[in-house]
C-alpha cells in the first residue's frame, strides 16, 4: 500500500484569517495523508495569534526564504536538464497566461522562478500532488510548478473576489490545467462556468471549508440581547457603517446595545473615527485580530452576529457563530444564503440596506425565544454540511480517485483513506 504525499500552498501561512486551511491539513493528516505545507512568503506576527499557527509557520516552507540560497538556480538548472521540453513549455504558459502590463510580466517571472524551485522541492521530498488555495498569484505559481514539474495540481476556488479579476488572472486556464478543483459553494461553481470549458466542469466539485462544531460552544439565549459581535476584516466592503447606522437607529430602544468588533484591516481607524464622530465610541470595541479559542469564548458571550458585507463567499465565521447557536443577520450576496437560510438560521438582508438590517437585529435582540430557535437550526445545519473533518474527507477522496484516474462526483463521498494500491 502507498500512501499519498501531498504539498499544500498559499501565498502566506498560515494567516489568523485562514484558520480553515489549518484545520482541513490537520484533519487530511489525521485520514493518513502526508501533508507539507508551503507559501509564497512568511505571514507577519499579527497573524500569528495562537499556538496553532506558531505551530503551523515552524513546519512551513516560504520559497522567498528558499530563493536567496543556491536552490534556485540549481532548481532552474535541474529542470532545463531533466527535463527541457516542460521547462520551455512551462515559461511559455507562463508568457502567455502574464497580467497586463511591465508590472504584470516581471511579477509573472517572479512566480515562474518561484514555481520552478517550488517543483524541484517537490520531486526532493517524494510529493504526489500540489494543491493550493485561492485562484489568484499562488495559483499562478501552482500552475506553473505543476506545468514544469510533471506532477499533478489542483486548487480550492473561494470568492468572491476573483471573479472581479477572473480573465487577468487566467482563471480558466487555472481550471482547465487542475487536476479538479474544489469549490466552497454552489455559487463559486456557477461562477467557475463562466471560464470554464464545458468538459472542464465535470472536474469542478463542490467541498465546503468547514469548522469543529465539537469545539464550539453552545450559546442559550436568555432575556433580552444587548451584544453584537462581528469577525471578519475590518475594511469598508464589510459593510460596517451600514451597521454603525443601524445601531444609531436602534439604541433609543435598545439602550444597551452594544458591538464587538474582531478582526483588523486597512481601514479599522476610519472606522473607529465614523464610530467616534456618529456618537458610537463607546459602544463599539475594535479589538483586533484575535486566536481561534479567544475568538470562540467572544461569540459564546454574544446575542446576535452581524455580517452586512458587499460581497461574500461563504465565510467561517459565520459558520463558527451559528455552530455556537448564534443567529447570524447577514447580506444575501454570494454563497451567503447557502448557509444561513433567512428566518431559519438567521436573517439576509439586501446589501446598504441598513434600515432592513436595524429590523433583523431588533426582532432577534428583542426575542429570546427566537434567538435560541434559530441557533438550535443554525448548529444542526453547521453540523450537517460544514463539518471540517467530513469536509476533509470528501476533498481528500477527490486526492485519492485523481491518482487513480477515477471520476468523483460533483459532491464527493467520504472516502475510504488516504490509502491507494500500489
């Protein structure tokens, strides 16, 4: 029997925002894979906010790091010998599928330079498979490393940022080369169609990221609520002022309403000076960027979590809040309403509209009743489809029938193991 030895990559790991990615190689390892994780570069020490991913960046390797030694050009060397014919096909996709621009073409030979020490590392350590997360420069990078390598690679597909920037980042090239790729959501899938060639589209799957829900605690919801929290980065597309107007509307009736604010980004000062300047300082508390356990004792102390954004994937912190009994009021955008589902779950709301999201937030904060009913669903439906480790599962069987040549479902199955036969 032969086990599968797989390599993961992003472009920075392991990151405080992508705790998901954490969970899914510990889980893979726990099915019997081989997991060694790598990454375009060494994420800063505000993302390193728990023992989890002090733990996660001692075990990873950063190919910035690993190109100011001889590797990289003896990487170079090792592929034009070994194998010239993928070493000169492989620049040349990486000529073709280049961003516009001066800018574009060196950052593009920066990523073919990195992809070929990325594949020598590989062939090194024995590594059957790459596959990365996301679709944008680390994609690039995979793709390119797979092309002059020889070894197969595959991505996990998020959203929904870039579709906005899909044909620059030769998304269907990226698709139509993988080995499969994993989608979070339905609407992730149907947005992959568009660049997707039809016969590509059978290699496009559908496996969530997913959380612990054993880890979670259990929220009950008594009296009236007073505590809202949101995670997430702390940038205007999150549609925090819609929130801030919101509360302003809500607090003669709700005099003790208050917001925690989790998570850090570009724009948290402007936001705490519109907090400030609209009378809500002392109400809403930006804390910044917290652990994954710090994170779970601040939900298990809320009512109600907010999450008026622009644009969404389907994101974990939502499926962390409702895996507690949290009901989330949430915009119905992306794959938003594949996991809260409105008055069963929580509430969607049309995007900037804040005075629907006062109305959602009212009715829950006032009604306890309503809070723990739509947080006992909210746990079964976490329970059900966004389990980490089944989610882990069904990717890895989507590792294990591509090296067989097998075809996997659109939803794959819980496979067997990581075991294949020699």
């Amino acid at each position: 029997m032969t086990r599968l030895r797989l390599a993961y990559l992003t472009g920075e790991y392991p990151r405080a925002t992508d705790t998901f990615i954490q969970r899914e190689v510990a889980a893979l390892r726990r099915e019997g894979f081989e997991v060694d994780t790598f990454a375009v570069r060494r994420p800063g020490a505000d993302h390193l906010t728990g023992p989890e991913q002090r733990e996660g960046q001692a075990t990873t390797t950063y190919l910035l790091e690993l190109a100011r030694s001889p590797a990289l050009p003896l990487a170079h060397l090792w592929a034009a010998l070994s194998a010239p014919g993928r070493y000169v096909s492989g620049l040349r996709l990486a000529w073709r599928t280049r961003r516009p621009g001066l800018r574009g073409t060196i950052y593009q030979l920066i990523y073919f330079a990195e992809a070929v020490l990325l594949g020598r590392e590989l062939h090194r350590r024995g590594i059957d498979h790459l596959h990365n997360h996301f679709g944008d420069s680390s994609c690039t990078v995979a793709m390119l490393s797979s092309a002059v390598s020889g070894l197969p690679y595959s991505f996990t597909l998020h959203g929904s940022a870039i579709f906005y920037d899909a044909h620059t980042w030769h998304l269907g090239d990226k698709l139509d080369r993988a080995a499969f790729a994993a989608c979070i959501s339905r609407f992730t899938r149907s947005q992959a169609a568009i660049f997707a060639s039809p016969a590509t589209m059978e290699r496009i799957h559908l496996v969530h990221c997913g959380v612990e829900p054993e880890r979670l605690p259990t929220v009950t919801h008594r009296g009236p609520g007073s505590r809202l929290i949101f995670v997430g980065r702390v940038v205007e597309q999150k549609g925090l002022v819609d929130l801030f107007e919101a509360m302003t509307g809500l607090i003669p009736e709700h005099p003790d309403l208050a917001l925690t604010v989790v998570g850090d980004g570009p724009d948290r000062r402007a936001l705490e000076r519109r907090a400030q300047d609209i009378g809500l300082g002392s109400r809403v508390d930006f804390l910044g960027s917290k652990s994954q356990a710090e994170v779970a004792e601040l939900l298990a102390g809320a009512d109600v979590f907010v999450l008026p954004s622009y644009a969404e994937g389907v994101p974990v912190v939502a499926m962390e809040a409702l895996g507690c009994g949290i009901p989330v009021v949430a915009s119905f955008v992306g794959g938003m309403a594949e996991l809260v589902e409105d008055g069963v779950t929580g509430f969607l709301v049309a995007p900037g509209d804040a005075e629907q999201l006062a109305d959602r937030i009212d009715r829950l904060v006032a009604d306890p009743e309503l809070r723990n009913r739509l947080g006992a669903a909210g746990r079964a439906k976490v329970a059900a489809e966004f389990d980490s480790a089944v989610e882990a599962r069904r990717l890895g069987s989507l590792f294990v029938d591509s090296a067989a040549g097998r075809p996997s479902p659109i939803r794959p199955g819980v496979g067997p193991g990581a075991e294949l036969r020699a």
